[in-house]
C-alpha cells in the first residue's frame, strides 16, 4: 500500500511540472489544429486558417510583401502581418502585388477577363507590372462559365498544361493578339472597319497562334 501510495505521489508531481513548465508543455506533441474555415465559393473548397488567428514564429515558406508602409508574408493563399513579436493572419491587402499566385486557385470569369480565386482573395494578372494584384471583388454579376471564345483556334498542350493554364495562356494570348492588330473576334465586325475585318481577323490569328506555340502548344 505504502508503495502504491509513493508511486500516484511522484506521478501527481510529474504531472505538475510539465504544465507548469512551458518547454515540457511542448513536449506533449502538437496541439489542436488552428481554427479554419472553409472556402466552398465558385467550388474551391479549401480550409484556410481563421483570421487572427495568432502564431509565435514567421510562417515558414512564405514570401516576404511589403505594401504601404506596412510588411506581410504570404503563402499558401494566408496572408500573414506582424504584430509584435508574432504573426497573426489577416485580409489580403488590396492593390498589393505577389510573383506567384497560391497553390491551389480557381479560375473565374468576370467580364470576359480571368480572376484567379482563393481563400476570399481575388487575383488579377497585370502585364505591365508582371505580376498577381490582389484586387476587389468584381461585383454582384455572376462569372461566366469560361474564357471569351475565340473561333477557329485549336491548341494542344504539348508541355502537360493543366486547364487552368491552357485557360489563361489562350487569353493572355487572345488580349496580346487583340492589342497587336486592332482585330478583336470577341467583338461584333471585330471592332474594325468592315473594309479591314478580314485582313485584320488573318493578322489577329496569326499572331493568336504565334503566342500560343510560344508558349509550348500546338496550334490549328
């Protein structure tokens, strides 16, 4: 009975210590998973980690973004700011550029231009800056199911594109075609003159397919 007794006393101090010490508190083994929520919109379903949700060291594979005066990491589709000596996740900041888009994004149309979706964010590609703005929304109109058709073009992907590549790559192209000959199919008559349409639609599919098999497609 005596040693019975002695043994639940040293387990009872051992108990005390580790929660009274916070290094062997750490120990124990991770704790419950950060609250999230779950992004279901335009059917991305993602779980992203709640805003505010604190964490004590700089996210780990995030990139560094510096925006009015003020710093943020970001990765994964979080955007994380400093507060203190920690990191806390917050809103995306509007206007600010990022190199990559997140890893796991969904394409949606708007005004036949393609935003790029995740974790309550919106994404545009700037070509004059080379990079992903974080955006507003674009409104209460509902997106259209896919990119501005542009007839008479078939691509293969021959470098594996995933769809939503081939999606952006056939309208970046589409826009820089438009841009370089003033002949838009997307458009009635093209945008141009009817004495022009025809020269201007050859020349908008010349420069439509030139793009596309730069960017690794076979074109038809």
């Amino acid at each position: 009975m005596t040693t019975r007794i002695f043994l639940l006393a040293t387990l009872a101090l051992l108990g005390a210590a580790v929660f009274a010490n916070p290094a062997l508190a750490r120990d124990r083994g991770p704790g419950p998973a950060p609250q999230s929520h779950y992004d279901g919109r335009y059917q991305h379903n993602r779980a992203y980690p709640v805003r505010g949700y604190a964490l004590a060291e700089r996210p780990s594979n995030a990139i560094a973004v510096t925006h009015m005066g003020e710093h943020y990491w970001y990765g994964g589709g979080v955007w994380y700011g400093a507060r203190g000596r920690g990191w806390v996740v917050v809103g995306s900041p509007i206007g600010v550029f990022v190199p990559v888009l997140p890893p796991f994004y969904t394409t949606v149309w708007f005004g036949g231009m393609p935003y790029y979706y995740a974790n309550d964010t919106y994404y545009l590609w700037r070509d004059g800056d080379q990079g992903y703005q974080v955006v507003d929304p674009p409104g209460a109109a509902a997106p259209s199911p896919g990119p501005p058709a542009t007839p008479d073009i078939y691509m293969y992907p021959r470098n594996g594109q995933d769809g939503d590549l081939q999606a952006k790559d056939r309208y970046e192209c589409h826009r820089w075609a438009a841009d370089q000959t003033g002949f838009d199919p997307t458009r009635a008559a093209g945008g141009v003159a009817a004495a022009d349409a025809q020269g201007k639609r050859e020349d908008y599919f010349r420069a439509m397919g030139a793009c596309l098999e730069g960017r690794g497609y076979s074109v038809k």
